[in-house]
C-alpha cells in the first residue's frame, strides 16, 4: 500500500509536469501523444525524459523559466541532467 507521502510525492510530479507541458509550444503532434501516454500511465520518468528529447531533436527553444523548471524536475526525480543538455533557451 503507497503511504500518503508517496501519494503526496506523484501527486505534485504529475501537477507539475502537467504545468511543465502547458508552457512549451511547437511540439509535434506524435510527441504530444507520446508525452501524454506516458504520464497518463503515471510514467513520469520516461514522460520527462521523451520531453526533453522532443525539444532536444526538434530544435524547440524554450524560456529560461521552462528550462528551469524542467532542471528541478529531473534533480526531484534523481535524473540524469543531461536530459537537458541539448534543449536551446531563449
């Protein structure tokens, strides 16, 4: 049984993730389906990181807000940094 913390814990990743995906534009339409896939099957690790990898390969730039936001996401989730190696920034 998950405790109320963990509960807690994916609640915010998915309410924040959500609000990640609000704020980038320019996505093609097969990664938005992915992305949503994967965080509706609350796999919010591959959600992330096949974000990242969007914009990495699809050239998208992003505000420096977003890409902050999407730093502190990896670090709370114990990913690699370097999921957002190639992501430009306005």
């Amino acid at each position: 049984m998950m405790s109320k913390i963990d509960a807690d814990y994916y609640k915010s990743l998915e309410a924040d993730l959500k609000a990640l995906l609000r704020d980038i534009h320019g996505l093609q339409n097969s990664d938005v389906e992915e992305i949503a896939r994967y965080l509706n099957a609350g796999e919010y690790g591959l959600t992330l990181g096949t974000l990242c990898l969007a914009l990495s390969n699809n050239g998208i730039a992003i505000g420096r807000k977003t890409y902050q936001s999407i730093e502190s996401l990896l670090q709370k989730m114990e990913m690699d940094i370097g999921y957002c190696a190639g992501i430009k920034v306005e």
